[in-house]
C-alpha cells in the first residue's frame, strides 16, 4: 500500500558514520537512509549494524521518514543486517531500502523475514515498509513484477549509478554523454514510473554524484519531478533545498489546483453539468483527478492555499 510519506528529498548518509548521522538527523531531509550497502566499506559492514540501531535510537529524528539500506539480499550481509537492525530498532525505523533488487522473490525474501522477525519481537506485524532500488538490466526488466510484490512496498527507487555499470554506459560521472542525441535514462525513468503508478506505490530518482554542480542537479531533478517523481536522492546538504523545493507544487499552481476543485464541485454539484469552463480552459472529471493529486501534494508539503484576493487587500 502506497502511504503519504514526504520523500521529496531522501538522504543517503553512511551506516558506518556516526556523526554524519547525527549530522542528518537534524537536516530538513524528508527522509534519511543509513547506507550499510555501498556507502559502507566492505570491513566496516559487520560493526556499521550497532551503530546504524545506535543512531536510530539515540537522535531525533522526528518529521522524518526512517529508513535503513540492507545489502543485496544474494550477499553474505543482508540477513544479518535484517536481524540486527530489526532486532535492535524496529520500533523505531519505517522501511528497509533493498539494492539491487531483481525479481519479486528478492522483495518475498524480505517480506518474509520482517514477518518473522515482527512476530518474534512483537512488533506489529506489516508496520515496516519496504523501498526497492532498482538499478540493472534485469531489476529493470521485471519492475512490473517487483511494483506487486509485497503489500509492503512504498517504493521503486532509481539506482542509475549502478544502472549505468550493469548497463556499460559510457559515462563515468553518470550523466546524459552529449554523443547522445536524447536523454539516455529517459526510458528507464518512465518506465519506473509506470509500474510504481500501476501498483499504487512512490517513485524516487536516484542520487546525482556532481554535489558542487547544483544547477545540474536542479536540472536532473526537475526531469524526474516532470515525470510525476516524487522525489530524488540527495547526497550532501546543498542538494536538499532544491530537492524539497522541485519536487513541492509551486503554490500558483496549488492554488489553481483548488480552483479547479471548487469549480467542478460547484458544477457538478449545483449546475448539474460535467464540463465547464474555468477561465480558459475546459475542465471535467479528469481536471479534478489532476487537481487532487496536486492539492495533496502541496498539503503533504505543508502548503496552504493563497488567500482570495478580496480578502488579502480586506486584511492589508
Ligand atoms: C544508487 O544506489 C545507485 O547505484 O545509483
Ligand atoms: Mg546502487
């Protein structure tokens, strides 16, 4: 089930750092992920589990979306990462992020030993979601299977550098190679977004390396805010603000998002009519189902409607 959790910016900080997760905690992400997958070195893994629990149960992280990066689950990590973390803070975190995901019995693998692990410490049972990466050739393939896989999938998040390994792009900073006459991962965006669209779940866009480059990184994230994303990866602080402020309706468009449900409601409700006009534009049912999703974005966001012109120069 899709839940109205904000990820328009979500946090990757590394598992084995304690400070950088204090550091996040107190951050304006929407959503921070303790990395013990790839941000964590290999020796570090084993010893990174006590200190991603520690950090969980030790920091506020109110308003925040809790998230923990497990290993790839054919790895020699991922069970124990499950346990430990599970053991030591499931009451205390929100989702498990899997890497690297591949097929639906990847997310049943996880599925399964959350329900195991819920039950045996008595947490409530399906309380803990789950985000999977996907980020290879076959991942993507089967990303319609993987979006119905669990009941506890949140959702499908892009993974475009090792996507871009899997695939052998040819760019080393993973970005659009200007040999190529078109967006290089514009089929892979679309499609996420489609099968985490059929399934009812959030898409997010993956990280973008160049964290002195905030242009770029405005520009990568309004491509995946265009597609109907829901948020982008951030890797460093500057990256936060233009993330929260992409991926939040601009409050024109919020207020005209309201208009158009006063309006239809008005015409549908008092005039009897389907189709009216709205200043000059034609709008119908569709025009509400585009509206509301506008207007619970913006609500999710904290955005309130602009007062009515009448009333802004009554209070000035
Ligand atoms: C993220 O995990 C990526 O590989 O881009
Ligand atoms: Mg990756």
């Amino acid at each position: 089930m899709s839940t109205a959790r904000l990820r328009r910016s979500v946090l990757a900080v590394p598992g084995s750092n304690p400070r950088m997760m204090e550091k996040a905690a107190a951050s304006a992400a929407d959503e921070v992920f303790l990395d013990l997958e790839d941000a964590c070195a290999p020796l570090e893994k084993p010893a990174a589990r006590a200190k991603v629990v520690e950090a969980l149960r030790t920091h506020d992280w109110h308003g925040k979306t809790r998230v923990v990066r497990i290993n790839q689950v054919t790895s020699q990590f991922a069970f124990d990462d499950l346990r430990e973390v599970i053991s030591g803070a499931g009451d205390v975190l929100d989702c498990i992020m899997v890497p690297k995901v591949r097929n639906a019995g990847d997310i049943a693998f996880v599925d399964r030993a959350l329900l195991q692990l819920e039950q045996a410490l008595g947490y409530a049972v399906g309380r803990i979601g789950i985000e999977a990466q996907i980020e290879d050739a076959e991942g993507l393939m089967r990303a319609d299977e993987i979006a119905f896989s669990s009941s506890r999938l949140e959702t499908l998040t892009f993974g475009p550098a090792d996507f871009s390994a899997s695939m052998q792009l040819p760019s080393l900073s993973v970005r659009n190679d200007s040999s190529y006459p078109g967006d290089v991962f514009h089929y892979v965006l679309f499609k996420l977004a489609v099968a985490a669209r059929a399934a009812g779940i959030q898409v997010i866009d993956g990280p973008y390396l160049a964290i002195h480059d905030v242009d770029g990184y405005r520009a990568a994230a309004s491509r995946a805010a265009a597609l109907g994303y829901d948020g982008k990866w951030v890797l460093h602080p500057v990256q936060i603000e233009p993330a929260n402020e992409t991926f939040t309706p601009a409050q024109a468009d919020f207020d005209k998002a309201a208009r158009i449900l006063e309006a239809y409601r008005q015409a549908t409700e008092v005039e009897r009519k389907g189709a009216v006009m709205l200043d000059d534009e034609m709008i119908d049912e569709a025009s509400r189902k585009i509206a509301v999703q506008f207007y619970a974005r913006g609500v999710a966001a904290g955005l309130t409607p602009s007062p009515a012109r009448g009333e802004e120069s009554a209070a000035g």
